[in-house]
C-alpha cells in the first residue's frame, strides 16, 4: 500500500517541475483526477499481470 502512496506522490512532484507550478497544491487540484485515472490503469496492469502469473503457475503444476 506505501507504493501507491509513493507513487503518486512522486508523480505529482515530476508533474509540479514539469509544468513548473510554484507548489505541489496547484498541481494536486488541478491534475488530481489525471493522476487517479493514472493509478487505476496502473493497477488494472498490475492485477492482469498477476492473474496471468498465477494461472501459468497453475497450468505448470497441472502438467507436472
């Protein structure tokens, strides 16, 4: 759970030099949603590739 927190923030800090706000809370209120979008997709890859693993785990343990 902290690396979705590190996550996001680390990628609220990018975006704040990036566009060159002069503090993290422009860029939190204006590009939140961006950023919870982000972290959804982020998380659905995350949960594919798992699933993935898992299942070739269990074809593997079926065949032996």
């Amino acid at each position: 759970m902290w690396l979705i927190y590190y996550h996001k923030a680390l990628i609220f800090t990018l975006l704040v030099i990036r566009l060159g706000h002069s503090d993290i809370g422009i860029t939190t209120r204006v590009y939140s949603y961006l950023i919870d979008e982000y972290t959804q997709k982020s998380d659905d890859k995350i949960d594919q590739s798992i699933n993935k693993l898992i299942q070739t785990k269990k074809n593997d343990t079926k065949i032996n």
